[in-house]
C-alpha cells in the first residue's frame, strides 16, 4: 500500500482535519460577508489542495547529495597522457578488430614511415632503393613485415618485435 501512495507524498491526518477546518473557516467567513458557497465544494478544494502540495513535496529530490560519479572515457587527458601514442593504438585496436584489413589501415603506413625516417637520418639508407641492407638492418621479419602486404594485424607480440627491431636502427 505504501507503494502504491509513494507519488502522494506523506499524507497525514492533522493537516486533511487542519484543511477542513480551514474550509470552515473561509465558509463562515463568506457567509458573514453575503456570499453563499457549497460547504462541500470548499472541503473538496481545500483537499485537493492538501494533495497537490502533498504530491508536490513527494517529488522534490533527496536532500541527500550523490556521490560523485567517476567515469574515464578514451579521450581523458589523463588516462591516457600521450597523443600521439594514443592515435597509433588507435588504429591498431582498429586494424586488429577489422581482419584482412591491416594493410589499408593507416597504421602500417604510419610503421613504414617512421622506420624509413629512421633508417634515413640514422643510417643514410632508403627502405626502397637499398632493401638488402636495411634487411641486414632490420632482420628478415620487420623487412618483410614493412615491405610485403600484411592483410592481418601483427599479434602484440610480432608487434613488439617489429618495433623493438625499428628501434635499434
């Protein structure tokens, strides 16, 4: 039952007699001025009143405040503090949830790139135009990982390996 009264609010006995009296009173009042009003129109008003104050009152929020709600989302500065890094796993959580489609992503553009940049400023070597040193360089593996098609994401650990060995150069 309380379930089914929760929308009124808490209704309570002394302000409905409070509510009539007051009906009473504005009824007497009335008569005395001249005014003739239904006794039961003014109890009735003076109820619905009662109730609508009542279910006014039930639907204030709590007075209690919540506590503060803690999300982190992936685009939170500081959970995940480096850009640039960020973007890269990015696309790699991309590339490896797309099967076959590792190659068009921009992540191994981006791997190709970055260890052509490297064997250049490090070692004066084109991936493209000196390939059996940059495959001494970089091991047959990471070669043929940068320069033959790869339709699947490496897993994390041929991945490790590849960046591992672009990072020796």
């Amino acid at each position: 039952m309380r379930e089914f009264l929760a929308p009124f609010g808490r209704l309570r006995l002394w302000p409905a007699v409070g509510a009539v009296a007051l009906a009473f009173v504005f009824w007497g009042a009335a008569r005395i001025s001249g005014v003739d009003f239904a006794i039961w129109q003014l109890v009735l008003l003076s109820l619905a009143a009662l109730l609508a104050n009542s279910v006014v009152n039930g639907m204030r929020a709590d007075h209690e405040k919540a506590p503060p709600l803690v999300t982190s989302s992936v685009n939170d500065p500081s959970w995940r503090p480096f850009t640039d890094v960020n973007r890269w796993e990015d696309r790699l959580i991309f590339a490896e949830a797309k099967p076959g489609r590792f190659e068009g992503t921009n992540a191994k553009q981006q791997l190709v790139e970055v260890a052509s940049e490297r064997l250049r400023l490090r070692r004066g070597l084109s991936l493209a135009d000196q390939p059996d040193q940059c495959r001494e360089l970089l091991g047959e593996t990471t070669f043929l990982f940068l320069t033959q098609p790869a339709p699947d994401c490496p897993t994390p650990r041929q991945l490790g390996e590849h960046l591992q060995a672009i990072e020796e150069i």
